[in-house]
C-alpha cells in the first residue's frame, strides 16, 4: 500500500523542514524505507532519488501553500529565520525562567536541564553560578538580535535545526516530545503552549 503525509496533520514538522530545505519530495512518502530514519533521509536528500511521481509535488505545494495561508509565511528563508529567533528566544526564557526559580527552591529537573543544556553548577557556589548563567544566557539574546539583522536579506544558507526548536519546547512544558513524530498542526499547537506558559510564569 502506498502510504504518503497527505495533511499537516500528519505531516511531521522534521520531514517538512527537510522539504523545505532540500526540495525532495519523496520524503513525503511514508512506506519508503529511506525515511525510516535520519540517516536515511539524509541519504535520500543527497542521492536526489528519481521522482517519477508528479503528484507527490503537486501534494507537496498544496501543503506549503495550506502552511502559508495558516501561519503567513511566504518566504522559506525568511521562514526559517524567524524559526531560529523563535528557538533562541525560547532557550533564553527557558534559562532565566530557571534561573529565577532555582534562587528561591532547588529543583532537580530544571538543574538537569540547564546542565544538559552546557551550564555549570556547583553546590558550593550555587548562587553566584545562578547569576553567571543569566549572564551567560544574554548571548541568546544578542544571537537572535544577529538573525534579525539577517531578515531583510534574500539570502540564508545557515541550517536551522527544528530539532533545538522542539527541544526548547520540550525544556519549556516540562515533557518530553517525540522529535520524529511532532506534526506541523501539533508544532503550532506546542507554539500556542509555550507562549501561554510563558506568559503565565512572567505574570507570577
């Protein structure tokens, strides 16, 4: 049986991206054992199997144009871009949101992440490593600062990882997330969530 992603709904935002960024259309295609994995879409991706099939690319712009009538994006540089800022904005919140919690209760978990994430703590200097990792955590900041100035450009080659996005994401909501199976109406959908809790916590 043919199996291909038909809908956003199923679509899962990795492959799309992928899509995106390489024009193959045949990672659309469920049932190709090329997709099965990472490794094998990237295979796929740098082969630029035969795509005798036209209607996966007929499909493939009916979804991108249902994508920029949803979510008004009509460049895919520019898209991405903007994907990137989001992912630094969100890592930046997520570390001071941490931070700000751990000065007045210790909690494991979001010791784990901050450490997973690259940031030192230390028992013995807890407190002032807090303050460090705010500092630190600025050059989030002035990172999606450096993507803005990119915007206006037509050009973009810098790869963006949806999966730091996801993970983001992930840190923010506090559960974890299947990378590989997170669609594209699921990703705004974990978007929407990730604002609201945001807002909650920076409301108190």
């Amino acid at each position: 049986m043919y199996l291909i992603y038909d809908s956003l709904n199923k679509l899962p935002i990795s492959i799309f991206f992928e899509i995106v960024e390489t024009e193959n259309v045949k990672l659309l295609s469920r049932d190709n054992w090329l997709i099965s994995t990472r490794i094998g879409r990237l295979i796929s991706s740098i082969f630029k199997l035969k795509q005798s099939d036209k209607s996966l690319i007929l499909l493939w712009n009916k979804l991108y144009d249902e994508f920029n009538e949803k979510h008004g994006n009509k460049d895919k540089r520019t898209f991405k871009i903007h994907v990137k800022i989001e992912s630094l904005i969100a890592k930046y919140k997520a570390v001071k949101i941490s931070a700000d919690v751990l000065k007045t209760k210790k909690d494991k978990a979001l010791i784990d992440n901050l450490k997973k994430d690259g940031y030192k703590l230390n028992e013995n200097t807890f407190n002032s490593d807090l303050l460090r990792i705010e500092r630190e955590a600025e050059a989030l900041v002035l990172r999606a600062e450096v993507m803005r100035e990119k915007l206006p450009k037509t050009e973009y080659k810098k790869e963006v990882s949806i999966y730091d996005t996801i993970s983001s994401y992930s840190a923010i909501l506090g559960f974890d997330i299947d990378f590989e199976k997170v669609s594209v109406s699921k990703f705004f959908s974990l978007q929407k969530q990730v604002k609201q809790k945001i807002k909650m916590l920076e409301n108190g």
